[in-house]
C-alpha cells in the first residue's frame, strides 16, 4: 500500500538523536543521548524516517534550509552513497544557519537560482517514488513555532510532475 | 474520477476578465475586455476555475493574500451564498494591496493567528471535497515571479486532515 500521510507543524522539540545515529550506523550500538528533550513520535521524526528511507536518489527542492536535524540526515544519505541533489534559493543560501554550505562541504550537488523572483517550493523526491510537499521550509523556526503543513505521497500521478520540475530547474541552474 | 492537478508557476500574465465576468453572472453577456495581455489557460487561470466550482464551502488558509483576481474569486463565491471562512497571518494581514480588508468589507469571515509563529499555510478546501494546497501564496508577486507549486486533490484521506486543521485553528483564533 502506498505511503499516504498528513504531517502538521509546529512539531515540539524532541529529540532525534537515537534516529539519526541508527540511520549512520545500522546495527552500531547507540549511546543514549544525555539531553532532557522528549523522544516522543513527531512530525519532525517522522519527516526524518521518510528521508532516511531513501537507498537510491534523494530531490531537495527548497527556499530555506537550516534545521541541523535535516541537514545531518541529507549528508548521512550522501554518505551511504544516495545520489543527494538540492536546488535553494539564493536570497537565503547565504543566511545565518544554512545547512547550505555544509552540504558542499560534504560534496553534495547543489544549484541556485540566479534571476529575480523566489525558488519558493518546498518539496523532495525519495527514490523517484515518493513525494514529500507542502509550506515547510526546513528551519528550526518553522518546524518549532509555524503552523505548517507536510503532504507525504507514493503516488506516481503526483510523483512524476515534481520530478520533471526538478529536472528542469536544475537544467536552468546549471552554472556552467 | 476524482480531480487530480499539479500547477507550477511563475503564470505569465494573463487576462482572466472573461472568468470571473462569467463566474459572476453565469448565461450574462461578457463584455469583452480591453485589455491586451493573453487570454491562455495558464495556472491562474486554472487555479481559479477550482476556486469558483466551490458551491457550499470554501475554507482558506493563507499566509499572505493580495492577489485582486483571487480576492474577487472569493468576494463573488460569498455573494453566491458559498459558505467562506478565511484565516490568515495577523503580520502580513495589514500590509499594502492585503486583500483581507476587501474581504471583511464584502462581510466574509476572517480570523487570524494572535501569537508568536507564523500560520504559514497555504491551503483551500472547496465544498469539503477538494483540496489545494502547495508552496503558493495568493499574491500577484508570487504567481508571476516566483518558482511555486499548487496540488489539487481530491482524497478524502488528504482532505480530512487539513479540514480538521482548518477547525482546530478556527477555533484557537476565535477572538470571543
Ligand atoms: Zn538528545
Ligand atoms: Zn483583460
């Protein structure tokens, strides 16, 4: 049955550290983490193993890009060998925060726009299969405090439109 | 078969006159308008065809709403006797070309959020049946200039969800 879910935010801090060590190092014992936040099932975590789950190709599409949770997990990918691709804005690549830099620091691939107007979407693509959409941009300021909105989708109808506007976008972005 | 659309924009611009003319009188003569800018199917255009299906509900949820075609979309489904309930960002609420003055003036309902965070969604629901919802905010800067993307679905199993959204925050800004 295809993945179809509905996450809303603000989702409240908690934390995600025993995810994201297992997602490293399947089967690699995990110290617990000493921080006092909650380890409850959020809308956070759950955007978490939705990315976590990709093997194969992971499409980042998105305005804004600084909560270090996702960022870990972007590089985590790319370093399981996931082809990892991001397209962001530029009025924000630069601001304080940004998982941006990290990424090409890691080696990722990303693009930005270069004309008037925003990249203003905020969408990936697991594995060519599953779409994750919606208002979110991924800071830490909007999953904690912005009322928001997550489509989860594994539906080829809608998969497959947002592919081929990544693909162009990435097309119109490259810098050379 | 339900309706299932995926809208990209920038929307070049384009005249929707002969629309909203025909959606405001149905079988009424259309004077055609002056204006030179295209007549073509374009996202607005389609973007506001579902809009102005609605014929008992349409709930919004919207960060920022300026665009005028939109707004007098909306005003003319009120006057039709459909059911509209806004919500709305108290920051963005007040600013130049903000459409939600226009819409309290025709006697629609508008509540916005009162507290820290934004309501940064950007969903409609019309007749409790069809959802859309994406990256988009209803201005003119955002449909002519901005990478942005719209779904429309018609699944239940989306639409519940953001329905019950739309009444829990009805509800929390409730001003009495
Ligand atoms: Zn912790
Ligand atoms: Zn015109």
């Amino acid at each position: 049955r295809p993945v179809r879910e509905v996450l809303f935010f603000p989702s409240p801090p908690s934390c995600t550290e025993a995810l994201l060590a297992e997602a490293a190092g399947p089967g690699a014992p995990v110290q617990p983490c000493p921080c006092p936040l909650p380890r409850n099932d959020c809308s956070l975590s759950r955007l978490l193993r939705r990315l976590l789950s990709a093997r194969r190709s992971l499409e980042i599409c998105l305005f804004a890009f600084s909560c270090p949770q996702l960022g870990r997990a972007v590089r985590l990918l790319h370093r399981r060998g996931v082809r990892v691709r991001v397209v962001t804005d530029a009025q924000y690549m630069g601001l304080r925060g940004s998982q941006i830099g990290l990424l090409r620091h890691a080696g990722i691939q990303v693009r930005h726009d270069q004309g008037c107007g925003y990249m203003h979407h905020k969408f990936a693509i697991v594995d060519r299969r599953m779409l994750i959409t919606g208002s979110l941009n991924w800071t830490t300021q909007a999953i904690q405090t912005n009322r928001e909105n997550v489509l989860v989708v594994e539906d080829a109808e809608y998969v497959k439109p947002y592919l081929d506007e990544f693909e162009r976008i990435w097309e119109e972005y490259n810098p050379t």
